[in-house]
C-alpha cells in the first residue's frame, strides 16, 4: 500500500461545541458496524464494503482481535488489518478499528489462547467467592503489558502502511468491566480497594467505584501509549445500565462508564477523548436522554453503536443525534445483525446480500446528511440549526428562525419524515432531509407566505453548493408553495424577503 501524507484526523473541542476534522476538513461520522465475529476473513467480511458505501455510510467500524493480530506472544499477524484498509479505500470509506483485547462485552473471548486460557499468569476476574468469573482483572498488569504491547504494534503498523489516514480513529476495548461480580476480589483488588478507603467514600457503591476507577486506569493507559505511537482520537464505548436499579457485573459489566458512574469515569481519563454510549432502547425519550446525558463540555458526543433493528429507528434517530445533539457520528451495530429471530431481518442479509427494509430507510437519511455535511457541522450547536422528526402522532412542526417563520408538514408515505433546517443567512436555508414539505412565512402577526427568490436541489462538496436542477416552485409566484423532499435530500432556498 503506498503512503502519502495528509494531516491526522483530529477532535477539536471548543467549549460546548466539538468538531472532528479529517484530511482537515468537517467531518461527520455515518458509520455502519460490522457484526462481532464477521472480520476473521476476507470471504466473510469483504462483500459487506460495498453495500455500506451504497447505503450512504462513509466510516465503517470493524472489530480487529488481538487474537488474530497476535495469535502467539510476540507473533504478530496484519494480514487482515491490511485488508480492512484495502477495501474500505476501494470502496471510498473510511476505518475505525475496535479493538477486541482484554475485553469485549467484558469478557476475554477475543485474547489470545495464551491469555484467555491462563486465568493464573493473567489473573481472571474474581467473584466474592473467590470463583473466575468470564472477565480478566483490571489491576493484573501481566495482562496490561501484554494488551499494551499488542495495541503499540497495531498502531506502528497503521502509521507504517496508512499515511493517508484511511483509519480515522480507534476504540480501545469493547464494553469493558466485570461480569459476575461487583469488582473483582482477587488478592491485589483486595488490598487496593482496604487501602483506597472505598467504602468510607462511596458506601453503597463503593465495589463499582473501585472497578470504574480501575478500568478507567487500565483503558486510558493503553490509549496514552497507542496514542504515542500515532496520536489519532480514541474512545471507549457503554454498556448501559438501567435508568433505576439494576445490580454492576449483573445487569451491566460493573466498571464501565454507565450513565450514574460517568463523572467518575471522567474524572480518571487523560487520553481517551470520548466516552460513547451504546443505545439500544427504542423509544426516541429514552434516547435523546442518553445523549443529553452523555454529552458534555469534556466529552463530545458520539453514538458508538445503535440497534440497527427494523424498530431500532436508527434512520430517525441519527437526526436526534447530529442535528439536535452536535454528534460528531452515529454508528450501528451490526450490517448484518445475526439475530432475526429478535431484530428482524439485518440491513444486509451475510447469505443473500438481500437489504432489509430498514436499510433503505437508514439509507434514504445517511444519503441526506451525507450530501451537507460540512454546513451542518458550521451549524451544530447554534441558533441556526432546526431539527425535526415524525413521532406517532406528528403532522409537523414550526421555527421561529431569525426574520421568518418556518413551517413543516409531514409527508412521509410510512409517517417517517425527519430533517434538518439550516439558516446559513438572514434569506438562505438548506433542507436536509426526507419525507417534509415546508413553507416561509414572516413572523406574527404578518404570517404572510414569503416569495422564493430560488429553490435548487443539490448537495455541498466540501463547502462548495453543486446544483442538481432547479425546483418547480422557483418562482416569485410560488409564495406560498411548500418545498417539498418526497425523495431524500438537499435544497437550498433563497427568500425574497424585501417583497
């Protein structure tokens, strides 16, 4: 693979707001992820590249196993790490690597046999028993030095063969924690936990402050030295807990940085740069909660996996997230969900290749956002920015923009409409979106239709407007006239505000 330089993607966090920049440019993150175990060979994983492409995605997330990188200590395998990079640049995408090591839904499953065999060299998690549990300890840095060494060299090998940065961006570990337990009761947990006065400072919670405190540690190490090496942005993903009750290392894997343990977790870190939740609940209440929750002046907001389910309403919610939140990206899980017997059909079935229907409709908003991405990122988390979804019992929704008011009807054919509206000058919006017909009128008590000047259907190459063609209603007549997105996409309208 031949190498050319171009500067590092980078996350730039400016107050309450956070950008990320790739070959120095606004970059959103329309990710798809593929399934956990569909990256041990070409034959698996290669014909997926070319649908998520289609599908509008731009960024792929794959797992990468140490496991597979280092089959044997000291014996390093990136033969397949190539071929992700191959084929995500064949196919016009970008990469962003988890890395499946020490943990992986807090379990070991994806080390290497040395290593998820040997409980005693690497010291298993222990329950209050003193019974393994699934997951390795936190404080066993044995199994540090080893995951360490293993991720330095994956990260000398993406420097050595990726000078364009095809890999924007890793995650390191996968849900990390304890499962079983409430921490792990191994001797060396035992004394640092007496000696961290634990209980004196967190009572009732103090067993799951001691594994976040301990996870954060073990994590945010890992990612100082990957960062050393090749300084791209890195992140840990949530496995969530519940809003109220549940029990750490039964219901979520006790250490990670779930929604009451996240200014904890927070407060350990110095390289990673996000901590990301992973939502898998349907209800649009329950996820706006999670971003809200999980977006924070120190910690942007990123959707590291949704449910990519036929009722996952992962093409709605992405507008949540990008338009309503300033997510830097959105990313299901998984392509090819293997679990129809719970989901429904995958976006892309791993035998027929066949799209389920919520593929197109993740389709139809990937492609839409995807078309205006840098004027979307200039306007996240300001005034300008308008987002709006169709939730049962929706016919529209209105704006008070600077100088005029603008109304939208839903006409989505499945109730799905979803947008968003860009006021990028006093007389110009963008519409982003599908299934909307909107309108300009001024403000109270005027209320008077608004003559366009020009409506165009287009998208943005970088900064730049590229017109399609001119839209039906481009007319000073047409005041009055919604302009409507039957199909999914970009117009740009010009108001003639002095009429």
């Amino acid at each position: 693979m031949g190498v050319t330089m171009t500067p590092l993607p980078q996350l730039i966090k400016d107050g309450n707001r956070a950008r990320f920049l790739v070959n120095g440019r606004p970059f959103l993150i329309l990710g798809l992820q593929w399934d956990c175990d569909s990256c041990f060979t070409p034959e698996e994983m290669n014909p997926l590249f070319p649908h998520a492409a289609r599908m509008g995605a731009n960024t792929v997330t794959l797992p990468t196993y140490w496991r597979e990188i280092e089959p044997e200590p000291d014996h390093y395998d990136f033969r397949m790490l190539d071929e992700r990079i191959i084929q995500a640049r064949a196919n016009g995408l970008r990469v962003i690597p988890l890395w499946f090591a020490t943990w992986k839904n807090a379990c070991s499953f994806y080390a290497p046999d040395y290593i998820r065999l040997d409980d005693v060299t690497y010291q298993a998690a222990l329950d209050r028993n003193g019974k393994p549990t699934v997951s390795k300890c936190y404080n066993a840095e044995s199994t540090w030095q080893r995951d360490q060494a293993a991720l330095v060299k994956m990260m000398e090998h993406i420097k050595q063969v990726d000078g364009d940065h095809t890999v924007i961006m890793v995650q390191v570990e996968n849900e990390p924690g304890v499962l079983g337990s409430d921490r792990c009761y191994c001797p060396t947990c035992n004394k640092l936990f007496a000696e961290g006065e634990y209980e004196e400072i967190y009572g009732a919670n103090a067993a799951e402050a001691f594994s976040v405190i301990s996870t954060a540690h073990y994590i945010d190490r890992l990612a100082g030295e990957a960062k050393a090496v090749l300084p791209l942005p890195m992140y840990q993903n949530v496995w969530q807990a519940p809003w109220l009750g549940g029990i750490p290392g039964r219901e979520w894997p006790s250490g990670g940085a779930v929604q009451h343990m996240l200014d904890l977790y927070l407060s350990q870190i110095k390289n990673l740069d996000i901590i990301a939740p992973d939502v898998y609940r349907h209800g649009y209440q329950d996820f706006n909660r999670f971003c809200e929750t999980y977006r924070r002046p120190n910690n942007p907001l990123y959707i590291a996996e949704h449910s990519s389910s036929i009722t996952g309403r992962a093409e709605r919610n992405v507008f949540y997230a990008i338009g309503k939140h300033g997510a830097i990206g959105f990313d299901p899980w998984a392509i090819d969900s293997p679990f129809p017997e719970r989901d429904g059909p995958p976006l892309v079935d791993g035998a027929s290749y066949q799209w389920g229907p919520q593929a197109y409709w993740l389709q139809d908003s990937y492609l839409a956002i995807g078309r205006a991405i840098e004027p979307i990122v200039e306007a996240q988390d300001t005034e300008r920015i308008f987002t709006f979804v169709q939730e049962p019992g929706d016919s529209g929704a209105s704006w008070a923009a600077q100088g005029c008011d603008v109304h939208v009807s839903y006409v989505h054919r499945d109730n799905a409409a979803r947008g968003i509206i860009i006021q990028r000058a006093a007389n110009e919006f963008l519409i982003i979106g599908v299934g909307c017909a909107i309108t300009f009128r001024r403000p109270r008590p005027d209320s008077s239709p608004i003559p366009i000047v020009s409506a165009q259907w287009g998208r943005f190459e970088q900064d730049r407007w590229v017109l399609i063609h001119h839209m039906r209603r481009e007319r000073p007549e047409a005041a009055g006239w919604p302009i409507t997105h039957l199909e999914p996409g970009v117009s740009r309208v010009i108001l003639d505000l002095g009429s």
